[in-house]
C-alpha cells in the first residue's frame, strides 16, 4: 500500500524519513495518533472476551513507574 498508510512496523529502514514526512505533526494530527493508539490499546488488552485484569494491571504499572520515576529526586532524599 501507500507509504501513509503502512504502520511504523510494516516500514523498512530506508523508507523511514519518506514514511515521517508524511506523518501530520500538528497538534490536530498527534492529538488522532493518541486517540489511535488508545484505542488499539484498549482493543487488544481491555475490550476482549475472554480477557481478564491484565490489560488494566498494566496499564497501572506502567502509571507507576512512570510517577515513581517522576518523583525519584525527591523520594530518594
């Protein structure tokens, strides 16, 4: 397909400043590559059938380790 719309996984090396030269830096455009990801999160780990606490877990550990590493300075003192 398009080099627009092939995802960061499916680009070759060579073709990677071809591929985000055509990414839309705006805030409008990263503002949809967020929402995007969320929601390709959400589908995979959240919103599944038979799928259990893990995609909230990790969600939260990574929330923690995110302010943990945030709040090292002043924890360590």
């Amino acid at each position: 397909g398009p080099l627009s719309k092939r995802r960061l996984m499916d680009v070759r090396l060579g073709e990677l400043p071809a591929w985000l030269a055509t990414c839309d830096f705006s805030p409008q455009g990263l503002l949809g590559g967020v929402q995007k990801a969320w929601n390709s999160y959400y589908d995979k780990y959240i919103n599944v059938k038979r799928g259990g606490p893990a995609g909230i877990s990790m969600l939260l550990a990574g929330y923690c380790l995110l302010s943990y590493g945030w709040n090292y300075q002043h924890i360590s003192k």
